[in-house]
C-alpha cells in the first residue's frame, strides 16, 4: 500500500491525510486554479454537476451555489473516512449534495447524465486514470463541461546543495507511484484522446519558502515527509542514508531560512464533443 490517497480507509490514521488535504486548500495556487475551473464551468441555475474523487467536498459545495436548489451536485470518492466529513461540512451550509461511495473508473451513472464533470488532484492515485477519464466523459452529455486538476510531481524542485539526495528521492517517488507521478503534464493529451474539445489548460506553482522542522512534521500540504522516505526504503528503492541526507537538507534549509521546494499543478478544461 502507497502512503497516500489511494486507499485511505485502510491507513491505520487518516488524519494526516485529511490535514494535508486542508493545507493544500489553501494554497494560492489552489485558489487560482480552481476560481479559473469554475469561470470555465460557467454553471448555470438548474444543472447537474459531478465532483470525482471529491474528497472533503469543500469545492462540491461551492459550486452547489452555482447550480442552485434546482441544481444537483453529486461528489463521488472511494473513501468513506473522506465522504463522512464531506457531509458533515455541506450540512451546516443547508446544501444538499448527495456525497456516495465509488470508483472513479467505474461511474454508476448513466451516460450523458451530468452537464459538467471535475475531479481534482484524485484521478494521479487510480490506477487506471485513462479509464477515470474515460468515465468521467462518458457521464457527460454532448456539449457538457470537463474540468480535471492535477499535479506533475516531475515538476517537483528542491533547491539544496545536496542535488543528489533529492534526484535519488524523486526517481525513488516516481517508481513507487508509478503512472500517478506526472499526470499533470499529461492529462491534456488524455483529454484529446477522450475525445474533449475546445481544450484550455494553465498552470500553477506551489512554493514553499518557510517551513519550521522542529513544529511541523512536513511542509504544509507537501507530502509526509518521514514516512514517505520509510516506505522508499523499505521498497528496497531508496537507501537509507540517502533518505536521511534528503530529509536532513530539507530541515537544514529551512532553519537557515533557505527553503525552496516548488511543485506545479495544471488545470485543463473542454466539452464534450458531439
Ligand atoms: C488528494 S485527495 C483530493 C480531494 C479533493 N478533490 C480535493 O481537491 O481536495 C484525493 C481523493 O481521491 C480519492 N480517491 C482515490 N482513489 C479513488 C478512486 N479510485 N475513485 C474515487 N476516488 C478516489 C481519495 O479518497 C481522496 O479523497
């Protein structure tokens, strides 16, 4: 099992992952993102949106004002831990979204049956993400809108003296994460090939210039940093004292107040064609 999101309910703790969640929320890059998507959406009163891999459904709730009381949102994720804090969030704002348990590579909705589909940083942790696309599209009536956030952790930039721990810790990562590591870069490609037309796409960094090692386990929003290194050692892909000279630079950087770590995220947008 990858330390990450793709099987959450089974983490001995799924609050980190929910804290990551939350940090990454606020991240301005984030915020552009998603205010680009939802000018892009132009959702209307009366529609139906579907948010897969919805997570904690904080955008599931925003864009619920877009399409109104005679609109329908449905959030779609394969973590029960995840959809429970989802409905608990929609129900103080009086938002009716219907949060449901399921497979972004099997949609139990029927074709053409949703006037705009997002996902957001969920389809890099399904194993078929071609196939999450594929559905995703399926669901959508002709003309209808596709949205799909997502990071490229090759875009990944750690700015330490020790550039060899970092490249033996990025090639370690994409390994175990396999086709999920730069979905980002490719997901416009996916997109044409889905069969999506009018396609936009731009792109977002995170930096991080500030973390405090000594209070926080982790750079806001990154990754878990220890248990990450612990799992690539233990996968036999990182030795171990390349994993304590990467995280080692990391702390030492930021309490010389010399932090520089990047990632970026791209958002495409189109409809569907035909
Ligand atoms: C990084 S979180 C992103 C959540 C949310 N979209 C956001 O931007 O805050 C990834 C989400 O994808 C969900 N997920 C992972 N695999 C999935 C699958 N096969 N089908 C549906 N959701 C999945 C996880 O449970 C998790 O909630």
């Amino acid at each position: 099992m990858v330390i990450g999101y793709s099987g959450v309910d089974v983490q001995p703790d799924a609050r980190p992952l929910i804290e990551m969640m939350e940090a990454t929320a606020r991240w301005p890059a984030v915020h552009e993102l998603r205010a680009w998507e939802r000018r892009r959406l132009g959702l209307r009163p009366g529609q139906r949106l579907l948010d897969v891999g919805c997570g904690l459904g904080d955008v599931a709730i925003a864009l619920a004002e877009d399409v109104g009381p005679s609109g329908s949102v449905v959030g779609v994720d394969a973590s029960e831990t995840m959809l429970a804090v989802a409905r608990e969030r929609s129900a103080p704002v009086g938002t009716s979204i219907d949060f449901r348990l399921g497979d972004a590579q099997a949609l139990a909705f029927g074709d053409g049956s949703m006037d705009a589909c997002r996902s957001e940083r969920a389809l890099q942790w399904v194993p078929d993400a071609r196939r999450g696309l594929a559905e995703m599209v399926r669901v959508l009536r002709p003309g209808g809108r596709l949205s799909v956030i997502e990071t490229d952790w090759r875009t990944l930039t750690v700015d330490v003296p020790d550039g060899d721990a970092v490249d033996a810790f990025v090639r370690a990562a994409a390994v175990l994460r396999g086709p999920g590591f730069d979905l980002g870069g490719r997901v416009l490609n996916l997109a044409r090939d889905a069969g999506v037309a009018d396609l936009e796409v731009v792109g977002a960094a995170h930096v991080w210039s500030r973390w405090n090692p000594d209070t926080e386990s982790t750079p806001p929003g990154l990754f878990p940093l220890q248990p990450t290194v612990d799992q690539l050692v233990e996968r036999g892909l990182l030795s171990r004292p390349m994993g304590t000279r990467f995280t080692a630079s990391l702390a030492d950087a930021a309490r010389r107040d010399r932090l520089s770590i990047a990632v970026t995220m791209f958002a495409v947008s189109g409809h569907r064609a035909g």
